[in-house]
C-alpha cells in the first residue's frame, strides 16, 4: 500500500504538472450513453465516442476526475434526430438521472432558439424537474464538445478567458488543441463535484 504522504505528493505532482487545483484523491465516474438508431446504425460510433472521451479525461484530470462508460445502450427510434425542447425532455424523461452522467448521442441537434441551425452540443435540464439532468451530443461534435458539455455538468457557465474551453467565442488564440478549464474554473468544478458526491447525484465507481 502506498503511503499517504506520497499519494499526497504524487497528487500534488500532477496537480502542478496539469496547470491544476491541489488533487489529493482521485474520483472515477461512470458514463452511460444511450446511442440514438432509426436505422441499421447508431448515429455515431463507439470509437467516435472514445475519442471525444479521452479529450475529456485530459483535462478532467487536473481536477481528479476520470470518465469511464458503464454501458452503452442503443436506443432505437424514428428518427435520431433531435429538434425541439419537448425531444430533448421525451429522451431522458422515462430514465432516473442519478449516480452516473447520461449521454444521448443523436444524428443531429438543432438549436431551438435558432432553428434550423444545428449546434454540437448541449447540457440539458428536463424541464419539468430540473434536478434531472443530461448531456446530448450531436454526430457534427468535434473533440472538444464532450469536454464543454461536462463542464456544464460540472456547473461552469460560458467562460471569458482566452484559455479556456468553456469561452464559445471565436478566436484563433489558443488553438482548440490547447484551451483547458482555467484555474477559477476548476475550483467551482471541485465544489460542485463535492456537492454531487454528497448528495448522491454522482456515486463514484471508484476512488484514490
């Protein structure tokens, strides 16, 4: 086993190293992804997803947190395309969002103050109950959007600062490849993350 004075130092380390908040213990939190199929094929795959995935577990990890999907559950339907309010509530609306971050990929998702522009990506809140909670990807996300979208969950409103992911608007300055979540930013995460394994909202598969 090892001892805590080095785990502490250890987490310290990567702490440091990421540009992150103190990290002294580490959170493992399951994905489940319900994958939208209207016909022989979900929207998008699973390597398509992995990928997406990992982009998040980079910069998660400067403040402890893994992803790792617990399942992934096809879902067939008419159509996989997303459109209105009331679609994205009829996703989510029959399950229990608890323990877990749920994630609907789609075909397509369009922006319902804007329609018919589609968007990458949103973090949405079941109307009706607002406690429930998920994220919807559309099959245009680039690597970046599952990151943006967690970080929602995670509390983050739109970001200002240059560096960071949670910023929308657009500038070359840094490359996508290089913008994170700032250090205010991760500190509101770790208070949120705090009160989501408090209250049950998130049940880590496992800890460090």
């Amino acid at each position: 086993m090892v001892p805590t004075e080095a785990r502490t130092s250890e987490a310290r380390d990567r702490g440091a190293a990421s540009g992150g908040v103190l990290v002294t213990s580490r959170v493992q939190v399951g994905v489940r992804v319900f994958a939208l199929e209207d016909g022989e094929r979900s929207a998008v795959s699973k390597e398509w997803f992995r990928t997406r995935l990992d982009h998040a577990n980079r910069l998660f990890d400067a403040i402890g947190v893994e992803f790792v999907v617990a399942s992934w559950q096809p879902l067939r339907v008419a159509s996989a395309a997303v459109d209105t309010r009331a679609q994205r509530d009829d996703l989510g609306a029959a399950t229990t969002h608890q323990g877990l971050v749920d994630v609907y990929l789609v075909s397509r998702l369009t922006d319902v103050d804007a329609p018919p522009t589609e968007i990458r990506g949103v973090h949405w809140r079941l109307r009706r109950n607002t406690s429930q909670r998920w994220v919807i990807m559309s099959a245009i996300s680039g690597p970046m959007v599952l990151a943006h979208e967690l970080g929602h969950f995670f509390s983050l409103p739109h970001g200002v600062e240059a560096a960071s992911i949670m910023n929308k608007r657009p500038r070359n300055t840094p490359p996508w490849e290089e913008r994170v979540f700032t250090r205010r930013e991760q500190t509101a995460m770790v208070a949120a993350l705090k009160r989501m394994l408090d209250s049950g909202r998130l049940v880590p598969r496992k800890t460090r």
